[in-house]
C-alpha cells in the first residue's frame, strides 16, 4: 500500500489544496458531497462552520475565529438544547464533540458514541460498545472523543479496540484491536487523522505494557506503520519492514526495556506542511526509578514522528529518569512565535512536571522554558543550554535502603496528577497568550519496607496527594509564550480538568468540577458568564456556527482521575453529584444583544 | 491516567469485609441458614485463580470450602483482582450502599465476612486496626529455586548476592523479588534480572536454561516446579534471609485469614476450626496436592531456617498437578 501525502498549507489557496487532495488517492473525493477529507481536517480552524478535528484544527489550538459571542454579547448566553449520556453510566464525561453537515458525533463513558441533530439535539444513532469483564483502564471509564474521515466516525474503546462506523447509520464498518485488554491495555483518547492515516497511541503502563504508536489505512483499519515508543523494541515500518527504536539498552540497563512502559495515551497534534506528528509519552515502568537507571528514552517525552513511516524526526524528553509519575503526554500545541526578530514555526507543552515549554517545531530546539505553576520543587529550572531540568535531588528514596518502618518521607511538587493533566489548554490567536488550566497540588512520598501486595511481602512506597493552599487547587493562567509571564490568573477551588476554548469574541471558556461552564475575558480573567450544568464540567467545549447563530457546547458529567485518585482532594470534590449531560448554549435574543452594544 | 504503579495509600472507601450487625453476631446467622462468604484473590497462582474449566481453584479455595465444611456451614467464594497493596485490597472496597466507581466491587448482598492469605505481621496488622488478623496456616518465606550445573550447590540458607553475580536471574515483574534484585546490592545484580510475567513462567525459563534461578516466595516457586510432570537436571533450592541492610523488609511472614474485628463468635469458630484442619493433617495435604511441602505458621516474621521439603525434585512435594489445580491464567504451553 503506498500513501501520498496530502500537504496543504493552512494559508494555502483553494485550488493548490483541490489538486493536492485530488493527488492524494484515488479514493479521496474532493467535491463537497459531505464526506471529510484531510485537507478539510487540515484546514478545520479556517472554518467556522464545522468542528471537524479533536483540537479544532491539526494545530491543537482551540481557537476560534467566531465572535459573535462575545464580551458584549456572552450575557445572553443560554441552553439550545441538552442530551442525556443516560442509563447508570453517566460518570467521568470527558468529551470532545466534533461538528459536521449539522450533525454532532460525542462519545461517552463506557466506550460509546452518538450522533446527534446539533441544532435540536435529537439523537440519531447510538454505538455502544460490549465491553468484557476485566478491562484495565487506570483512572476512569472515559472516552476524550472520535474523529471523522471520508464517511467513517472512528473511535477507541476501553478493551483496547478501534471502531470505525458508518457516520450515516452508527453501523460497524470495521474494528480492529490494538492491545490485549487482558495485558493491561486501553484506550481513551480521541484518534488524530494526519496524512490519510488514522493515528492513536495506547494506554495502559504496569504489568508489562509498552507504548506505541500505530498508524492505520482510516477505511479498514488496517495497520501502516507502528512505532513503540521504548528504545529496543521493535516497530514496522510501512510495507512490513522492521525498524528498532532508537538504540538498545543506550539509556536503559539490561532487560528493563522490555516493560518500559512509556503508554501515550492522549492524542497527537500535527504539522501538515512538515508532514510531522507530535505525541507526549508516559511514564517509565515500573515506578520505582531505582530499577532503571539511565534517562529511559523514549518515556515521558515529546516525540516528533515523521507521518510517512512513523520514524522518529526529533524528541524532547522533559523528564529524564521519571521517579514521580510525571508523565509526558500532554498535547503540543503548534503556533508561530516571534522569537529574535524572526518568525518561528513553534509549540507550545504545559507538561505536567510543571514547566512550560516552547521548542521549535521543525527540530525540536528548546526556546524557551518556565514554571507555569507556583509550586515547582523537583527542579530548578530547564537548562536552557543542554533543555534538560536541573534536578534538586528531591527524589524518593531507594527503598531498598530505607529505614524504620517507614523510610524517610518526601514531598514532591507538582504532585502526580501533574500542574496540568490531560485537559487541554488553548492558544488565542486574538491574544497571542497561552490559557493553561493549572492545578496547585503536591504529594508526599515514602518508602514502605513493610507492605504486602497480592498475598506476599512487597518492597513499595505510598504517596498522597494533597492541596498546598486553603482556597484554591485550580488556577487559570494566561501565559505569554514570548516573554513567559503570567499576565493573569483566575482561582478556583477544585481541581480543573476541563479544557479550554478561546474565541476572537475576547472569550475564554472552560468548566470546572463546581459545574460550571465559564466565559472570562481574555485579557483580564474577569467572569462574564457561567451557567450551572447539574454535575462536575471535566469535557471539551468547542463552538461552531450554524444558519447565522454561534453556538457552544460542553459535556458535564463528573469523574476522571481526580476522584478515584485525589488522596486528600478527596473531601474537595466528594460532595459533587453524579450527572452526563450534553449542553449546547447560544445567545437567546441576538438583536436585543446586538442592540446593547 | 497515569497513575499507573505505586502504593497509592489514600484511596477513601469502606470495608471489603462485613462486619457484623449491630445486634446479631454474624456467626449466628451464618448458621442460621445463612452462608460464610470467602473473599479469595482471583489471580493468585497456586493459591487462588481461574482454572482451566474457568472455575475458582487453588490452596486457598480448598481450604476455604474445607473451613465450610467443618463449620457445617455453605461457603459462598468471591474472587476479587489484587490492588496495589493488600491494604488497600481490604480498604478499597465499597461498602454495600455505594457504588460509584468502575474499579470497586459491588456487593448486591453483603460483604465478604472472611479474606484469605492475609499475612500475619504485626506491623500490617497495626495499619489495619479494623480487621482482625487470625488462624494463622501457612508460613511463607523468600526462596531461590537454581540450577545446580550452573551455581553448583548452594547453602541452605543464601545471606549475600555473590552466589549469583553475573548469573541471568528470573522473577515474576515487579514482585518482592524484583525489587530485591534490581534496588539492592549497589545494582549488581540488576542488569541480569529478567523479568516474567509469573513465577510458573520463571520457572519454565529455568528449566529451559534461560536463567540460573529463579527468587520468589517459597509455596510459589514449589507449585510453579511441580506444574512441570517431567524435568531434567538437578535443581536445588535455598532460603533467603538477611540480604538487606534493613532488617525491616520480610523475608518470612506467616499467612492467616482476616475478618471485621467485633465478630467474637465468628473468629473463635474459625480459628478452631482451622486448628482441627491443621491437627487432622487437612491442610498439609491441600498444600501438597499442589506440589507445596507444608510448614505450619510460627508466630513470628523472622528467621527462615531450613527449608521443608518433599520427596520431589527441589524438595516439592509431587510432579504435576491434577488438571483441576492448574490456573488458567500461569498454565504452561503444551501442558494440561
């Protein structure tokens, strides 16, 4: 099978962009007969019209040019409609919708999938997935969302399967499985299409897993390439061939390799006109750094992966030898930057180690690097020279050294859930500021040479995570990536785990586990509107406009990591209800606001 | 995600374990035509797992029906996936009116009243003041199983690494062992450490010459040798004991059965019956259907001493297991 890429600059003209995509496949229909191509996907944030990407638009952005919600106006704000995610499963609802030929496509917990009118809200058809008894997924039931291409909605399942339906019917076009469930793996994250291969990662990190990333043909689900993303290991290459990532055992001892770990299970931004994918991987395995000396590349890194053949262009590790669970998964963000007196091709990474970092994205060069939380105190700092973190030596100890009944006890900051996690943050092009939903947390560490683990004696360390501040876990930040300072910051008392979505309406909108859906000023943090969803906010909200109206919509429904894993957050957010819900808002009178201005 | 190893030590939730009304003891209502609920790891080779026929099977699952029967009482066995500790895997469970995370169980009935292979450890007992950790019938004690063409004899009883220092030495991922060979020693040992995802298939590779030894927990390592019905080669086995600078990592513990404190007549019934099991030479037989020479509980968690052993190659008690014994999940290929 041979793949042509499809390069269209994201300010090419129309008709280069028609005659690339026409050269891409001869399957690829370019006329407007309702199926999404890759050059739509490329292009989706020059449209308003649609939501065709997880990210709007490859750039991971989650800009929008729409304005007419805005400061003025944003006070009219109310429900069009909203849809039940239903039955008992409405927990953790951590979805992106995608919008396209006025049909709405979200998926749910529990591996499943709607496509709903988006102008009344009707459901017009349902998947959902039969899942077995003993999936492994770590930190929640959650689904972050699907993509769309030619007439297919694909998304992945908890067992660790991708599923391709007919967008028209909700029937199944094709399923292939990624992973053995029964190994540890799942899957949660939305898939990303970049040069007509559907692209996804895994999840899953102890008993052995390893991370990888897999292309596919999107029509059948049949594999491309794949590329693991520990050194040693073995990927495929487009046309069967193998090829080793990396080189063995050059920063991992012995056979640690093996079960490295490394799982990246968020989804992937990409660069068109590089033709580059950039995905964040996880943590090392096992936890314990003590095992595994050396940095453990790829883990807990940012890689660039050249779309063609999955190999590796450049990588960016932000944390070296992982002993605290950082993880590096967190979406690049791509954006150009005025970096001395010259126009960067750039990105942008709030990791959850705490630090902000702005790389160039042709090669991976570090620009720039600063804390985006208050409390850092693994690190110094980021060698801006060599881009690698200069350690304080606050790590847990070895447990095999420890002391007493319980070693010597650390506390680490971030804690592991990170100064950001999964949740997106969004960069305005109105603005040129970075919005980051950061979280204030730490975690104490220790050794626990007296434990025990199915049924014999275990070597093991507890940790706990916990608030550093009274008031506050949450905080809004706005981040200049030229000069990496905080312009504001909006608190709040619960953690955030909603993403953001920035408007050339001068608006911010993001959720919050109180069940709030936000609208702030962009260029003051002051709350213009919020409306109360019933259940804790931890989706996506995105906007599109549709017969002349803008319209905005958010899933709510409490759940994800935070309560499963919040140690002494617990009792912040134990009080809040269980609820899955779809909102969708637009302004209830637009001339009346309109008359206002 | 993310969170992915660790202890993670904070988890909120109730008891996995019943615990008694507030006005009728519960052994009363057991045998009050009511039914002892056995909470059993479902993923434990030898002691407790699914087995071929995708039934519970394991030491833990005869002896816990054999408890039933001696109490003259139906035995209901709930099996349940290990957590990251066994802590957590007696606090994490909900209690019977929540439900509102994936990851615990819910018990549409009750409770479990009694887990199995609970360790008795004063200072695990001290962190799980709820639960009373008793009828002690099994001590356990780390071990290496080796290959004597290779290491050549070896002492009873190992207290240094030098037996082993270049040596390929196989260990189920993550488990004691692991931590043993990869964290301690100053890492001489850790480059040769090859991990397994089971000690049955530890010891397949030690059998096929792929690594010198295998460490684990002694009853472990002698199932995982007896799955084999033929071996060749001459294989020994030690005990460990003082190979840390700590003291305070076990090597030796004794395995018991847990219950809520405040159940009087309930422990006392068990803790009787399970002497009767000991007395009548029940349970050294359940153990040794499954290839383990027995030793009874000592009432302490140090010194290992020497090692009981059976007739059987490396002291096991029998070549190969009844196919009903063997766990479907750790089953070697071409076997059974």
């Amino acid at each position: 099978m041979r793949f042509t890429r499809t390069r269209s600059m994201l300010t090419g003209g129309a008709s280069s962009a028609l005659v690339l995509a026409a050269l891409a496949s001869g399957n690829v229909v370019a006329s407007d007969n309702g199926v999404v191509t890759q050059q739509m996907i490329n292009e989706d944030a020059m449209h308003t019209d649609r939501v065709t990407s997880y990210g709007m638009g490859p750039y991971h952005q989650r800009y929008s040019t729409l304005d007419q919600v805005n400061r003025d106006t944003v006070g009219g704000l109310v429900p069009a409609w909203a849809f039940s995610f239903g039955g008992e499963q409405q927990r953790g609802q951590e979805t992106q919708a995608l919008i396209h030929d006025g049909v709405m496509f979200i998926t749910g917990s529990y591996s499943r999938m709607w496509a709903l009118d988006a102008k009344s809200g009707e459901m017009l058809w349902s998947y959902e997935h039969r899942l077995p008894d003993g999936i492994s997924p770590c930190c929640d039931v959650v689904n972050r969302g699907a993509a769309i291409y030619d007439d297919l909605v694909i998304f992945g399942t908890l067992d660790a399967m991708m599923v391709a339906v007919d967008r028209e019917t909700g029937r199944v076009r094709w399923r292939e499985r990624i992973a053995d469930y029964q190994a540890g793996y799942s899957y949660t994250a939305a898939p990303l299409i970049a040069n007509d291969l559907l692209i996804h990662g895994n999840s899953g990190g102890e008993f052995g897993a390893v991370g990888e990333v897999t292309a596919r043909d999107p029509r059948t689900g049949e594999k491309v390439w794949s590329r693991p993303v520990v050194e040693g290991h073995m990927g495929m290459l487009p046309g069967g061939e193998e090829s080793m990532t990396g080189e063995k055992n050059a920063t991992w001892e012995g056979e640690a390799y093996v079960q490295g770990g490394g799982a990246p299970w968020l989804g992937g931004s990409y660069d068109p006109e590089l033709n580059l994918i950039y995905i964040g991987t996880g943590n090392p395995a096992p936890w314990n750094a003590y095992s595994r000396p050396g940095d453990n590349l790829y883990t807990s890194t940012t890689l660039a992966l050249d779309a063609d053949n999955g190999e590796i262009v450049w990588h960016y590790q932000t944390t070296p030898n992982d002993h605290w669970d950082y993880d590096g998964v967190n979406e690049l963000v791509l954006f150009d930057l005025e970096h001395d007196g010259e126009t960067v091709k750039a990105a942008a990474k709030a990791d959850r180690n705490g630090f902000f970092y702005v790389l160039n994205r042709e090669n991976g060069e570090l620009l720039n690097a600063a804390k985006f939380v208050d409390n850092v105190n693994w690190a110094e700092g980021i060698d801006l020279e060599t881009g690698r973190p200069i350690e304080t030596g606050n790590r847990p100890g070895n447990p095999a050294d420890a002391d007493g009944e319980e070693g010597e006890s650390v506390v680490a900051q971030p804690a592991f859930l990170g100064g950001k996690n999964w949740n997106h943050m969004s960069y305005s092009q109105r603005t040129g500021l970075f919005y980051i939903p950061a979280n204030e947390w730490e975690m104490e560490i220790w050794n626990e040479p007296v434990t025990y683990r199915r049924g014999a004696a275990y070597l093991g360390a507890g940790f706990t995570i916990r608030p550093i501040y009274d008031d506050k876990v949450g905080v809004l930040r706005a981040m200049d990536p030229q000069t990496l300072e905080v312009k504001f910051e909006v608190p709040n008392p619960t953690p955030l785990w909603s993403s953001v979505l920035t408007t050339a309406g001068g608006l911010v909108f993001y959720g919050t586990p109180e069940g709030h859906l936000k609208a702030i000023c962009d260029e003051t943090g002051e709350e213009l509107w919020h409306f109360q969803t019933g259940s804790g906010v931890v989706g996506q909200p995105v906007t599109w406009e549709m017969d002349g109206e803008q319209y905005i919509t958010v899933a709510s429904g409490w759940g994800g990591a935070v309560p499963l894993w919040g140690g002494e957050i617990g009792p912040l957010v134990s009080h809040i209800t269980q609820g899955g819900m779809m909102w969708t808002f637009k302004l209830a009178d637009i001339h009346a606001a309109s008359a206002n201005r | 995600m993310g969170v992915k190893s660790g202890i993670i030590a904070a988890l909120a939730g109730a008891a996995l374990l019943g615990s008694a009304t507030a006005s009728a003891e519960r052994m009363d209502e057991i045998r009050d035509g009511g039914s002892l609920k056995i909470a059993v790891y479902n993923d434990f080779t030898p002691y407790s797992c699914v087995g071929l026929e995708r039934d519970l099977t394991g030491v833990d699952v005869e002896l816990a029906n054999a408890l039933g029967e001696k109490l003259g009482v139906n035995v209901d066995l709930f099996g349940f996936s290990a957590g990251d500790s066994m802590g957590s895997d007696l606090q994490r469970r909900m209690d019977e009116q929540r439900d509102d995370s994936w990851s615990d169980d819910y018990f549409p009935d009750r409770a479990p009243d009694l887990m199995m292979h609970v360790p008795i450890d004063p200072v695990f007992a001290a962190r799980n003041p709820e639960y009373e950790i008793t009828a002690g019938y099994f001590h356990e004690s780390m071990a290496v199983l080796y290959d004597r063409e290779r290491l050549g004899e070896l002492p009873a009883v190992i207290n240094t690494p030098d037996p082993f220092i270049g040596e390929r030495l196989g260990v189920e991922m993550y488990t004691l062992s692991y931590v043993f060979l990869t964290n301690g020693f100053d890492g001489r040992l850790r480059e040769t450490t090859v991990n397994h995802t089971s000690v049955v298939e530890a010891v397949e590779s030690l059998l096929d010459g792929k690594v010198s030894a295998v460490m684990g927990p002694r009853g472990e390592l002698h199932s995982a040798l007896a799955t084999f019905p033929e071996i060749s080669g001459s294989y020994g086995m030690s005990g460990l004991d003082d190979l840390f600078r700590t003291d305070r990592v076990r090597s030796a513990w004794d395995v018991g059965v847990a219950m809520q404190i405040g159940n009087p007549g309930l422990q006392e019934a068990v803790e009787q019956a399970m002497a009767d099991l000991i007395e009548d030479g029940t349970v050294a037989e359940i153990f040794a259907q499954y290839g383990i020479a027995w030793t009874g509980a000592r009432g302490d968690v140090s010194g290992n001493g020497a090692m009981p052993a059976g007739d059987g190659p490396a002291g096991v008690a029998r070549q190969g297991l009844e196919r009903s014994r063997v766990c479907r999940a750790t089953v070697p290929a071409g076997l059974y």
